[in-house]
C-alpha cells in the first residue's frame, strides 16, 4: 500500500470506516473487527493492514455511533476517590491493563469522596452509554445512597455492567476484599513480636473499608494479648495521617507503642508526624500500614503493611465489567501480612 494510494481513497472530509477499510483491501466487517475491539479475532497481517491505514488517514472511531449500533460504547468507566492517592493509581493502572488488551477506552472520573458528585459524575457517564462502569471509590457503611441506586439501574438498563469494589446493589456485580481477616492478621503478628500498646489512625466512622480495617486489627491485637488501641480519626490522605499522628502525639504515646495507619498513604504521613516530634520510627515508636504500596517500601524505615494485589483487584474490576461469564477469583484477591524495619522484635 502506497501514500499515493491511499491520498486517492481519503475524502476531503472526515474519514470514514469505509475508506479505512478500501485503503487497506479488506471488508468492512474486517476494518470493523479490528479497530472497534470485536471478540471476533481478525487475522495479524489484516489488522496490522488496517491499522496502517487508519493511522495514515487519520480516522479515530465514532464512539456516539457504536453506542447508538450496539447499545454501548467501547468505554470502561472508572470512578475512583483520589487518582493522586497510589491505591486507586495501582487500581487504575489493573483496569487499564485489560482494556488495552480489548481495545477499549479507560475513562477516569474523581468523586473525592462527595456522595453528591458522585452520583453526578454517574449521570454524566450515563450519557457516553459505557460497556461497563467500575466503582472503585470509598464507600460508607450505610451503602449506596437511593438516589445513585437509581443511576446505577439506569446505566444497567442501557446495557452497561456495574461493578462495585465492596458490596454492592442491584444488578451489580461486586468485589469484596477480605480487610477484616487481613487487619486481623497484622493485630495478630504484631503482638507476637511483643507488642501491647497500639494507636490506630483511621478515617472518619462510618467509611466502610476503615471501620472494617479498625474492626479486624482490634479483634486480633486484643485476641493475641495487647490492650484495645487508641483510636484517632481523620481520613484517608497523607495530611489526614499527619494531623491525626501530631494529635496522638500530643496525647503522649510511650515507647514501644505501635501505632497501625489505615493505609500506606496514612501511615507514611504519621512518619512524617514522628519525625517532626522528634520520634523514631521503629527503634522508638513502631509503625504499621495497608495496601503495600510502592513507597512503603523506599521510606526508612521500610514499612510493615499488609498486601492487596490492587493492580489484579483492578484487573479482575475490568473482567467483571465486560466478561458476561464471569466469576470471582478470591484466591487471586489474597492478602498477606509484611512485617518489615519499622516494626522491629521487641524482647
């Protein structure tokens, strides 16, 4: 296929699938498997044939008109609380993964943790008809309020698959991490490395993955030993950590004492805290998170957490999404216990 040839199919205008498919010798229907992400599998040399032509003409697919043909687009929504937060970037980067494998388009939206815009943020995806929306964003104890209940039927009626990470509502399929067990788990093996006293920093009562991550790390620690914790609550970013650590810090925390971020991002922000006190973590004050994030592991002292595979959590999310044979994998979804510099044996 020559440049001159393909100048001479090129309209004017706006290019169409049909020029695409003329330049480069093959159906429509095959130009149309092999740009618009059809399970029917399309031959390498003909989609490589395609894809050329579609570059070199300029064509970018017309999302209104395959939703208006099939009912959706070829979008995966994803509604996440904080994109700047490394949890829901690992999430994002999972749902990505699949869609770049089915050629679909991952469109991202914040909710910052706001009840209303979120379900604003549901009505205004509603209108690009999604293949399937993933809600990835914090959830409350009291679950999804009546009026995204609402939203949610009405994407689902239009043919998009909801997929809620927690429980969900409806016609939603969901995916439930154990936080309970794995909190549980860290209560426990901290005790078994001699520690009694505990701090726990959460987000404010009532977030669901916070009051259960508080819940399981009390059960464990007090199961094994230690002495109910002290509980300070603000949310879930670095800031929220900070405050809520110089509080506690304020209030007197003894040597020895171990102190449990509800996540990786809290934990780190209650480090910073330390430092600015005058505390050292680990040898002085033990230190805990959740999640496992990258930073965890570069900060000094490295950082004890607990283990969620977030990027197969948002790998599994996109498969829930668009697989209409799917079904949960929980062995996949594993968490485990890390126990790392800054929470050093005590004797």
């Amino acid at each position: 296929m020559t440049d001159r040839t393909l100048r001479r199919v090129a309209p004017s205008g706006a290019v169409t699938l049909d020029d695409v498919a003329r330049a480069a010798g093959v159906s429509l229907a095959t130009a149309s498997r092999a740009l618009n992400g059809s399970t029917r599998k399309v031959a390498d040399s003909y989609r490589e044939r395609v894809e050329e032509a579609a570059a070199r003409l300029g064509y970018s697919a017309n999302l209104s008109a395959q939703a208006t043909a099939r009912g959706t687009s070829a979008i995966i929504a994803l509604l996440v609380a904080d994109i700047a937060d490394p949890y829901f970037g690992l999430i994002a980067s999972g749902v990505a993964r699949g869609a770049d494998e089915a050629g679909l388009v991952v469109t991202v939206a914040i909710t910052e943790r706001d009840p209303e815009r979120e379900v604003r943020l549901v009505r205004a995806l509603r209108g690009q008809r999604p293949r399937g929306l993933i809600l990835a964003a914090s959830r409350t104890t009291a679950g999804p309020s009546a009026e995204l209940t609402r939203e949610l039927e009405l994407l689902s009626g239009m043919g998009g698959q909801v997929v809620a990470l927690g429980k969900g509502a409806g016609d939603v399929r969901s995916l439930v991490l154990d936080n309970r067990s794995g909190a549980e788990a860290l209560g426990r093996a901290l005790v078994e490395r001699g520690y009694r006293q505990a701090v726990v920093l959460a987000a404010e009562e009532g977030t669901a993955t916070s009051d259960t991550r508080l819940d399981g790390f009390t059960a464990g620690f007090t199961a094994a030993g230690g002495s109910a914790p002290r509980v300070y609550r603000g949310g879930f970013t670095r800031e929220a950590g900070y405050e809520a650590m110089t509080r506690a810090l304020a209030d007197g925390i003894e040597p020895g004492t171990v102190v449990f971020g509800i996540s990786d991002v809290v934990a780190i922000g209650a480090l910073t805290a330390m430092r600015a006190a005058g505390r050292t973590a680990g040898e002085d004050i033990a230190l805990a998170g959740f999640d496992d994030i990258p930073t965890g592991r570069d900060v000094t002292p490295a950082l004890t957490t607990v283990r969620v595979p977030l990027e197969e959590v948002g790998y599994q999310a996109f498969r829930a999404a668009t697989d209409a044979e799917w079904e949960p994998h929980p062995d996949d979804l594993r968490l485990e216990v890390l126990l790392r510099e800054s929470t050093p044996p005590r004797a």
